[in-house]
C-alpha cells in the first residue's frame, strides 16, 4: 500500500526553516551618535541602521547631560517614534551645543520598543573639554540623572528640593527617575516620580513648604523600596 504525502505539506516542510528564520531575526539594530564639530559648535545627530529584512517601529529617548566647569548641570532629552524600511539609515534628531574649556558632556541614545517593554539597543559616548576628544562609554550614566518635565511653579520647586536632597545621598540609583506633572482641577496638578513609565509615586500638589518637604522624602522612601523590589526580582533570575 502506498503512502501519499500532501503536496502543501511537502511545501511547508520545505520552507518552514527559512520563514521561521526571518521571525528569529535579532537585534538588526545598529546606531551610532554622529558628531560633526565647526568652530566651537558641536553638532550631535544619532543615526540609526536597520540592518535586517523587516520593518521597524521602535522608540528612542535621546539624552544629553551637560557639566560646565563650575559642576552645573543641565539636561536636554528628546524623545519619540520612528519607522524603519529595511536597509533604511535615518538620523533621528539633532542638537547643537557651544564648547567651552572645563565642559563635560555626556549623550546616551535608547532605543526601545515600548510594545513589549524592552530595551533594544544603546549608544553613549562622552566628550570632554573644548577639544574633540570622544570616549566611547561601555556603561550608560544613568547613575544620579533626574529629568525635570514638570509645569507649573510647584512642580519646579519640587523637583529642584527632590534633586537637592537627592544629589547630596551617596547612593545613587542605577536608573532615570523622571518628574512629571498632569493637571487637574482648578490650580491644583497631579506630581508623578517615574521610573521609565511606572509611576512609583504620585501626590496632588500644595503651595505649603512643608507639605512639598514631606512629599520629597516619600517619593525618595518608594524609589528605595522599589529599587528593593527591582534588586530582588534580579537575584532570582540569577542563576
């Protein structure tokens, strides 16, 4: 008695290894921060490359840390959604900065897919003094970095009393802590600590002082438990 096999199972058979290879693509990512100098004027471009056969739509979060010789900081972040072609090289953003001797700037560029949560992929380099001379950084600086997205009098006030207190702990967390603000009614808002995009924590606004002093130190008291909980779910994922 013969066996007849199905042709289209045959044909499945025979393209399965190739098509489900496409789907196993990896990180086909490649970025790069461009950096084009003209007198004392930097000019700072990252550049990203999809180097594989499949249409991208990820997220970049673009940072720029700034250190003037008398140790102030400033900090400028640009952020969005972007699509790539196959093969398509475009350059996301672009941002010009003034060198100046005793300068230090730091630039990280995240690349992320927000869909599923993840961090794809990452470049940072470091630039110090006047003269052009880029360091390459393996590690990103997230150590101590908090950005400022608030809005109203308040909101400003908070986050310069939270970097305060913040600045001066020893220990510095290994992550972006982002200040937010939404309003709500009237001219009271609503003040959120993130980190990335979990709200950790969140307290209606008050002109009072003391009310604002308090606020600092329970966001500071959930950022340390929640670092707590991060520490823990690593350890067990440590095998």
């Amino acid at each position: 008695m013969k066996i007849f096999t199905p042709i289209w199972l045959i044909f499945f058979l025979f393209l399965s290894p190739q098509s489900f290879g496409q789907g196993r693509e990896e990180n086909p990512i490649e970025v790069k921060i461009e950096v084009n100098q003209q007198e004392n004027i930097l000019t700072l471009e990252p550049t990203i490359h999809n180097k594989g056969s499949l249409f991208l739509e990820y997220n970049y979060l673009f940072l720029i840390r700034k250190t003037d010789k008398n140790a102030n900081l400033s900090v400028n972040k640009q952020a969005g959604k972007f699509t790539l072609e196959p093969g398509e090289i475009k350059k996301l953003s672009s941002s010009q900065i003034n060198q100046s001797e005793g300068q230090n700037i730091k630039a990280t560029l995240y690349i992320r897919d927000e869909n599923e949560n993840k961090l794809i992929t990452k470049d940072s380099i470091e630039i110090k003094g006047s003269r052009l001379d880029i360091v390459e950084e393996a590690s990103l600086f997230l150590e101590g970095l908090v950005v400022d997205e608030s809005k109203t009098k308040f909101g400003k006030e908070f986050y310069d009393e939270f970097f305060s207190v913040y600045n001066q702990s020893p220990n510095k967390y290994k992550f972006i802590i982002v200040i937010t603000e939404m309003p709500y009614r009237g001219q009271t808002s609503i003040i959120q600590v993130k980190i990335d995009q979990d709200v950790v924590y969140e307290f209606y606004t008050n002109p009072n002082e003391e009310y604002m002093k308090y606020q600092v130190g329970m966001a500071l008291r959930s950022l340390a438990r929640h670092a707590e909980e991060m520490s823990k779910i690593k350890q067990e994922f440590n095998y």
